[in-house]
C-alpha cells in the first residue's frame, strides 16, 4: 500500500521522467485495485484453514515478485527503491518458504483427477513457453539491431524471463500428475489470471491518468489471450 499511494499521489517525486510515470503510476492504482485485494483474501483464506487459500497465496505472492522486481530493474534508486526491493524478495522469500512447508502428496492426493490437469497443465507450458520466446525475441532484436530498449520494456521482458520458466515447470509437473504440479498449478494459473486482468485495468485507466491513446484492439487481443489462462484457472478452482 506504501509503494502504491508513494506513486501514485506524488510521481513526480517518486518517477524521474515522463516514461516512468506514464507506466507506473497506472500500474501502482492497478495494484492497490488488484494486488493489495488478491494478497488479503488468499491470506485470510489460508488463516482460516482453507486448501483454496494455501494454494493461491503462493499465486499471490508471486504476483507482487512479478510487479516489484519489474519495478526494481526499471526504476534508478531513489527514496522509495528500497521499498520495491524488499517487496520482491520477501515475496519470492515467503513464496518458496510456503511451497517447501506444504505436504505436498497428501494435496495431490486430495486434488488427483479433480482438476483437468491435462487442460491446465498444457495451457501452463504453451504460455510460458510463448511469453518466454516474446522476451528473448524482444532482447535479442534490440541488441542485434543496436537500439536501446526502454527501461520499463526491458524490465517486464527480464521479468518474463525469470517468471515464465516457472509456468513450464509447473505445467509439467501437472501433466504428469506430479507433487510439485498440484502443490504450484493453482498459484500460478492465479498469477496469470490476475496478469492479465490487471493488464485489461492497466490499459484502461492509463489513458485516464497520462493522456495517452485508448486502445480498444489492445484490450481485446489481451481480453483472448486471459480467458486461455481463466479456464484452465476455474476448472482447477472448482476441482
């Protein structure tokens, strides 16, 4: 909530320059909209011993990793940099100390032939794979052609870098009826979801915000590409 509102009502001392900002500051309103909400009800569900709220709260917590460290390599240091760093490594922190914890054969056991792991599995591996060849595409064009990638852009493609590998081996895991697969699926169909839902936000509060163009066919192409995550994500909520 700090680092949300420290954006959001005084960029100018918080983003250096115009690019920044007309990033970032629709993105803090996103995550106090979407973040700060998806992080609460995971862990009041989990505080209340619910299977679901175990499950998500690693999606969640992944979630902040994915924004903070996009954050942390866009942004120069300033005064509320050491924020995001902290934000992302205690996510990703409390994220593996959670997913190290569970007992992770009694929930597939519990979860096994219950939540269309080949669906959910498959959609997992062609996304991250997908993602992950966009990123390096995007690097290597900008270094082979000699141009300079913006900050903001090499940061979310760095990100879909360290993240999307993550989407494979959980798919993987998943496929085959794995531990691993089982314990991680949920999380990361949620993080996606939420992704791409905070993108669909993203894209139409920015206009708002920096005066930049509205981009219908943007939101719709987005508004695809999320329901092949929400489907696979509801079908494993429901089981």
């Amino acid at each position: 909530i700090f680092a949300c509102l420290a954006g959001f009502l005084f960029p100018s001392l918080t983003y250096p320059n115009d690019a920044l900002i007309r990033s970032f500051v629709p993105n803090d309103l996103v995550n106090l909209l979407i973040g700060f909400p998806v992080l609460l009800v995971s862990m009041l569900l989990l505080r209340k011993g619910k299977l679901m709220g175990l499950l998500l709260l690693p999606g969640a917590l992944f979630y902040v990793f994915y924004n903070y460290a996009a954050y942390a390599i866009a942004m120069p240091p300033n005064w509320v940099y050491p924020v995001h760093l902290v934000l992302a490594f205690l996510s990703i922190y409390v994220l593996i100390s959670l997913i190290r914890k569970m007992d992770a054969d009694r929930v597939r056991n519990m979860l096994q032939g219950s939540v269309s792991e080949g669906l959910a599995g498959g959609i997992l591996v062609m996304l991250g794979l997908l993602f992950s060849l966009r990123a390096i595409v995007i690097i290597l064009t900008s270094l082979f052609n000699e141009s300079i990638l913006p900050r903001t852009d090499l940061a979310i493609n760095v990100v879909d870098l360290l993240v999307t590998p993550v989407w494979v081996i959980s798919g993987i895991a998943l496929w085959r009826r794995r531990s691993f697969g089982y314990v991680t699926g949920l999380g990361v169909l949620f993080q996606g979801s939420m992704l791409f839902i905070a993108l669909i936000v993203f894209l139409l509060v920015q206009p708002l915000l920096t005066h930049t163009p509205f981009s219908v066919g943007d939101i719709l192409v987005i508004t695809g590409m999320g329901l092949i995550c929400f489907v696979p994500f509801f079908f494993f909520l429901r089981g």
